[in-house]
C-alpha cells in the first residue's frame, strides 16, 4: 500500500494541515485503518481506493472514523492527480457524506461540498471560560456535533487562550472559534481533542458551517477566509446555498512509503485461527 503525506490548503510544506493519504489495492478493514490512522498520529489519515471511475473515500483522525474532511478530501485528490492520474482534473469521491467533487484549476483544487446550517445557541460562562475571552455569539451546526464561537475580532482569535479540557465538554466533535479578518473576510481556529485533535492547523469541514454563516453576515458569495492555527492556511471560499466550494493549493511532503501491512493481516488471521 503506497503512502503520501500531502501539505493542504497552503503551497508550502511545513504550513497548512497534514494529511496522510493511503492508497491500498483493496478495501481495508475498519479496525486496520483506525491503527494506521493512530500510528500516523496526523489529524486526518485518508484510505482511497478506485472504484471504476470514481474513488472511494474514507477519513480517520487518531481516534475516530469521520464523516467529512476537507483537507483529506484535498490532499487525496492532490496526490491522485499528480502522482496516480496526472491526466485528470476532476474527481469523483464516494464518501459517508454522499459524492464530492474535486477539481484542478491551474495550483486550486476546488472542493464541492454539502453546506451545514447553523442555528443560535445560548452563550454561556462555561464558552467564555473555555475560549478565554468574551464571546459574542455561539452558534450550532445542524448535525449538532460542532460548536460556533464568534469573538469580537481577529486578533482575539489569533490570541485566544483555548482551555481544551473545557473545550472536551462544550461539543461532541469540535468547536471553532471565528470573527470577521482585518485583512481576509473571516478568520477562524478549530479544535477538536474528542476526536484526538488538539488544535486542528486547517479545517475544510468547519468552513461548511462557516461560508454560509459569514455569506449572510457580510452579504458576499465569494471570500478569503483565513485559519489562524500555528501552520496557517488560507482558504477561498464560495457559498452556493446548498453546497459550499472550498478552494486551497497543497504540497506535497512524504512520497514513496509501503506499509508492511500483509505480514500484520496475516498474524491476525493466524491467530483468529488459532483462537488466540
């Protein structure tokens, strides 16, 4: 099984969020890619394998199957249109949140995704205490596992003391915190340490709650959006109603490994047979 380690939604290695892609001939069972997926210790390991003229796709953080990543989703068409087809440009994925596309204008890869909707959710201390400042609205998505922090600017985003064992109880999947940018349309930080995930560097996924949420608040389409972790990443964003596009380069990092994973299989059937 070939492994690739691609940079997503930055042009720089080192920058944006790591995503490990695994391409095996087959389908894996869930519990080896779960192990992969820890061992890699990456936010997102993704596991694609051809289906006739499509792919399937699947994500993994540390911890936990997932059912929407944008980076993964990125990374894995950056590596298959460089390095396993270079004569595509578009890209179909089968995946836990239906089909997605991605396509290749010039150094963009250009996701389509489903929009999440938000619904208002009462500020509480418990919010202020976890994020460390003042919060002036909390908003959450409609699959009721993420929460939306909005602060009053960029630079309370950039310097938020994040407490993650408050963080833990706030939501089941992540929280972000967001705020309108000085310079690109809207900022955010993303946080995620139910699924493994202290500080995510860059998060496609939340920006499907987070493009129509902003759209209406500044009355645009099209926008920059900006996340603020440590490795940064920037993303162009497009609200579409029920889809969103989330647009972003990558780098490619790591080429060429194999995982030893057949000597590992056949242990585990060995011993399945064994009774052990």
């Amino acid at each position: 099984m070939k492994y690739y380690i691609a940079d997503a939604f930055t042009d720089t290695i080192f920058k944006g969020n790591p995503a490990g892609v695994c391409l095996p001939e087959v389908e894996l069972d869930a519990g080896i890619m779960q192990n992969i997926a820890a061992e890699n210790n990456l936010p997102e390991t993704a596991f694609v394998v051809k289906n006739e003229g499509s792919y399937n796709l699947r994500w993994f953080t540390p911890k936990a199957e997932i059912d929407l990543c944008g980076h993964g989703t990125l990374g894995s068409a950056f590596i298959i249109m460089n390095f396993v087809d270079a004569e595509t440009n578009e890209i179909r994925f089968n995946t836990r949140s239906g089909v997605l596309t991605v396509k290749r204008t010039g150094e963009l890869y250009e996701l389509d995704f489903p929009a999440r909707k938000t619904r208002p959710a009462a500020v509480t201390a418990e919010m202020e205490r976890a994020v460390g400042s003042a919060v002036l609205e909390a908003h959450m998505t409609n699959t009721d596992k993420d929460l939306i922090i909005v602060l009053e600017s960029e630079l309370q985003v950039k310097n938020a003391a994040v407490d993650l064992d408050r963080i833990r109880s706030l939501a089941s999947h992540a929280v972000t915190i967001t705020a309108s940018g000085d310079g690109p349309d809207f900022v955010s930080r993303n946080f995620a340490p139910n699924l493994g995930i202290p500080e995510d560097p860059v998060t496609g996924s939340s920006h499907t709650g987070l493009i129509p949420f902003w759209a209406k608040r500044l009355n645009k389409e099209k926008m920059v959006a900006m996340q603020l972790s440590k490795r940064g990443g920037t993303l162009f964003c497009e609200d579409c109603g029920d889809r969103v596009k989330i647009a972003g380069k990558a780098a490619l990092y790591l080429r060429g490994g194999n995982f030893s994973i057949g000597a590992y299989i056949r242990s585990r059937r060995k011993g399945e047979n064994d009774g052990v």
